[in-house]
C-alpha cells in the first residue's frame, strides 16, 4: 500500500531530512512507485507538488528534496496503487478549500465502504455514502480511489454540520466521529490511515491498522517528537545523518509522522488503533479540553469566510480530577477540606497539564507526574504541584527506576487515562507490583460499556475513546488480588454531543497485608 509522512513544528523548519530518506521508499527501497506528492502549508497558502513518476526517480522530487522551504505544517504521500489507474489525479495528497481554509488529506490503506463498484469501469457515475448530517454533497472526487472519495465525504459532512467556524475541540470530536463511521460496519477488512491539514498550524492523524489479506505488510501510523535536548538521527532508507543538537536551537520542537519510522535509535511510537491525534506547534493532542487550550492560545481554524464560533470557557474543562478527589476522601473517611498527608508517595499516570495533580497536591508528600506529551508535562511542571515530572508512557514509571530511585508508591492515580487504553491487564499489573511493598491506594477513572455480551471486554467507541465491560474490571480486580468497597456508576466524566457520559467510580482494596487499593 502507500506511504504517508507529516510534519509539524513549533517555529519553521524545512524537511529535507526527513523527505530524503522517505523518497527513497518510492520505488527504490520500496515498491511504492505509482506516484508521489507533498503539500506544503505557507501562511493562508498551500504550495503542492504532485508527479505519477516514481518518487526516487522524479527529477521534482529530487529539487523539492535539496530545496530548504520552512513550514509549520506539511504532509507527503507516496502511492502502490491499489485501486485507480496510475495517473496525476490519483496522487495524494488531495486538496479542498472549505470555510475559506485549504484542506489537504493524504491516505494510507483500503476503505471497502468507499471503493468504486465497478474500478475497471471509470467512466461509470459512482455514488458514494455520506457522512453525518449530509443530504446533498459538495465536494465530490476527481480520481478513482476510496482516499479521494472519502476526503470529499468527511468534508461535505462538515460543511453540513457547521454554519460558523468549529473550535477544535469541537472539529477534533467531529473527526473522531467521522472516522469512526468510515470504519463501522467494515472493522476486519478496513485499513484507514490518513493525514488531515486544515490550515498552518494544525494537522489531524487517525490510524485504523491492519494487513491486506494475504500480505505480512503492516500498514499503520508512527510518530516521534524531537526537542531540546536533540540528538543525531540516521535514516534508514539512505547513508545519511544529522545532529540536531547542530541545527535546533531551544525554540525547535518537530512532530514526525510517518507509515514506518524512517530513522535509526530515535523513539518512534505506534498509533493505537482508533486513536486520533491533533499535532500543534510539533506536539500531539488526544482529548478535547487539550485541543481548548491550544484553541484558547489562538492557533484555532481562521478564516476570512465564516465567523468564529467563541469557545466557552467552562465546557471543556475535565470534571474527572475533582470527582477523584472526592471518591478518595468517601472512601478513605476523610473531609476534603482537612488537612494531613495520605500518602507519602504519590505518582499521576497521564498527568497532562497537571488539573489531577493540583487536586491531590497538599495531600501527599512526595507528587511525580508523568505524561507522553513533553508540552503537557512543561504545563504541569509550571503549574508548580509536582516534585517530579516525568516525560514517557504511564508505565514507564512504575517499570523502572527514575532519579528518585524508587517504583514504589502508596497513592496512584490516573485521570481520564483509560479511555486511551484497551487492555487494562498490564496497567493493573504494573500499578499492583508498584503498591505492593508499601501498600496504598489505586484511583482511575473508566467509562462502562453497558451492553455487555459474550466476551466483550472493551470497545471503540464512536467518539474512538475506550469503554470498559463491568465484567471485564471485575475480572481483574478477581485476577490481582484485589476486593471491591464500593460501586457507583453515576457519576458524569464528560459531555460528548451535548449528552452527559456516565462513568464508573469504584473502591477496591488489597489484603489486609497489602493495605487499600482504590479504583475510581
């Protein structure tokens, strides 16, 4: 299938690095030699260049490669054709201009509920489904491929929904549900890997992985953040490295996206499937009220076109900490407004801006955060609640020794964190040998999927956030030893589509050995 790659950065910078090594993938390293293209975000403009030569082999590729052009925002796209001829209006990446922004959208992957019917007979009219509230479509392909048709969908659905600009914590629950839809119905046979740029600043990635029937090819989304300090990267594809430490400064902060990594010892990561990711300023983003706070710094949509819908200041802010924060105190006897410490050591799984830590702050002795965004961990770390901050997953922490020489805790807690996880078995493993020596409390949040049947133990959802079975936690607080206190499940974590989302809060503990474990 074909390849993507995206970049996003803080301050301008140009990717001659990294699309060295990925033009190599077309038709040389690789077999992905139908057709190569790159759009480049300037400003309001996008410059685009597009080839149906391979991309090793295009003398266009070879200038864009050597030619340093700076940018916030960019995605390139190189193309194993699978459905559509060889031909220029069939390279990706593809562009729309809607609400006065230029949209652009490149696709890595096979969607059967957008494929033509008859793909040996183009000439044929073809009627795709719509999307969402879509009665009359807009935007319609000019090519042949299921990415082009989809794109034109996703956009006529939008254009449908909204009168007035969407904040981005409103489009990134509007693409989340779209790409969902896409999805629905196909879930085994569908791949759906995609890059959308909706003006200078902002870039949307959604990864639905998987394999063509019969191939071992893995076809999935990869994602790296370098920042100060920097390091030397070698590309794989070609002989050829760079250290940044040489060529950043401190202000440089570049999100790499890529179909494979494309270098050598850096930390590259998988997308999780359903997972949604919007990129600013080289940083990912993967919850609603994260998305309010870059719309509240003003790098939200603009437009000349259509006004601005103003954001509320109060409709994206996470009730979860506060809720933690009392189901501790009901459940540990305490008053919420009495002083004293709890725990002596206290460790936040998924910490973001540090909203939970400040919560917990004079009620433990010892507070370290830890959270994948390196912009998230500096906000909680400015937010002045934390001894420690830790940039990493939420296991890292509890898997091995940091600077304060210890895994082991008496309070940990995770807010809103298991939405973004299916399998809970490795997180209650880690958080169980992390208590174990010191004993102490466990606190998380989790939405409940309550149509249970068979041997469900999580779903997607719609709005691709995780949903766990009552009988799936029950399992596992049977599994690790743990016993149940209390549960309620009334308890409203969120609003999606105007609806209260309803969530589980639950008290567990531990042998009277292992002292108390609490699981909201």
């Amino acid at each position: 299938m074909c390849q993507l790659l995206g970049m996003n950065c803080a301050t301008p910078t140009d990717f001659n690095f990294s699309f060295r090594g990925f033009k190599c993938r077309g038709g040389n390293t690789d077999i992905h030699a139908h057709g190569w293209g790159l759009a480049i975000y300037e400003g309001r403009g996008v410059r685009t260049f597009h080839d149906p030569l391979p991309c090793a082999e295009s003398p266009i590729a070879d200038i864009v490669s050597k030619y340093p052009i700076k940018t916030l925002n960019m995605m390139a796209h190189i193309r194993y054709a699978t459905q559509g001829a060889v031909s220029l209006e069939n390279v990706h990446p593809f562009q729309r201009e809607m609400w006065g922004i230029q949209w652009t959208f490149a696709h890595n992957g096979e969607v059967p509920k957008f494929s033509p019917k008859n793909p040996q007979e183009s000439c044929e009219t073809t009627e795709f489904p719509t999307l969402g509230p879509c009665s009359d479509a807009i935007y319609h392909p000019i090519g042949d491929t299921d990415s082009e048709a989809v794109f034109c969908a996703m956009l006529n659905a939008l254009r449908a929904e909204f009168t007035t600009l969407p904040t981005l914590p409103v489009l990134y629950e509007a693409i989340q549900k779209l790409s969902c839809e896409i999805v629905k119905g196909h879930e085994r046979e569908t791949i759906f890997n995609f890059l959308l740029g909706c003006g200078q600043f902002n870039m949307f990635a959604f990864s639905w992985p998987g394999s063509r029937e019969g191939s071992k090819v893995w076809n999935g989304l990869h994602y790296l953040v370098r920042y100060p300090p920097f390091t030397r990267a070698k590309l794989k594809d070609v002989d050829y490295a760079v250290d940044f430490n040489e060529t950043n400064d401190e202000n440089d902060r570049v999100a790499v996206i890529a179909t494979k990594p494309l270098t050598h010892g850096e930390n590259w990561k998988e997308m999780e499937r359903g997972q949604l990711l919007m990129f600013d300023k080289g940083l990912p983003y993967s919850r609603p009220y994260e998305c309010a706070d870059i719309e509240r710094c003003g790098r939200g949509l603009s437009s000349r076109a259509i006004p601005r819908t103003e954001i509320c200041p109060y409709q994206y802010q996470s009730n979860i900490p506060r809720l933690l924060k009392q189901s501790v105190c009901t459940a540990l006897g305490k008053e919420e407004d009495c002083p004293g410490i709890w725990a002596e050591r206290a460790v936040d799984l998924g910490c973001g801006s540090g909203l939970s830590g400040a919560q917990f702050r004079h009620r433990v002795g010892n507070l370290t955060g830890v959270d994948l965004n390196p912009e998230m961990a500096k906000e909680a770390r400015d937010r002045g609640c934390y001894d420690r901050i830790v940039v990493g997953d939420a296991e890292c922490i509890l898997h091995k020794e940091g600077d304060a020489g210890t895994t082991e805790y008496d309070f940990v807690f995770a807010c809103d964190l298991f939405a973004y996880i299916g399998d809970l078995r490795p997180m209650f493993r880690t958080v169980r040998k992390s208590l174990e020596s010191r004993g102490g409390t466990f606190a998380f949040s989790a939405e409940i999927w309550k149509e249970e049947d068979g041997d469900t133990e999580f779903v997607l959802q719609s709005c691709a956030r995780f949903a766990h079975t009552r009988r799936y936690i029950r399992s596992l607080v049977e599994e690790f030893g743990f016993e149940t206190l209390s549960l309620s499940e009334s308890a409203i974590l969120r609003k999606h589509d105007g609806k209260d989302i309803v969530g589980a809060l639950t008290v567990l503990s531990l042998p009277p050995s292992l002292r108390h474990v609490i699981m909201i």
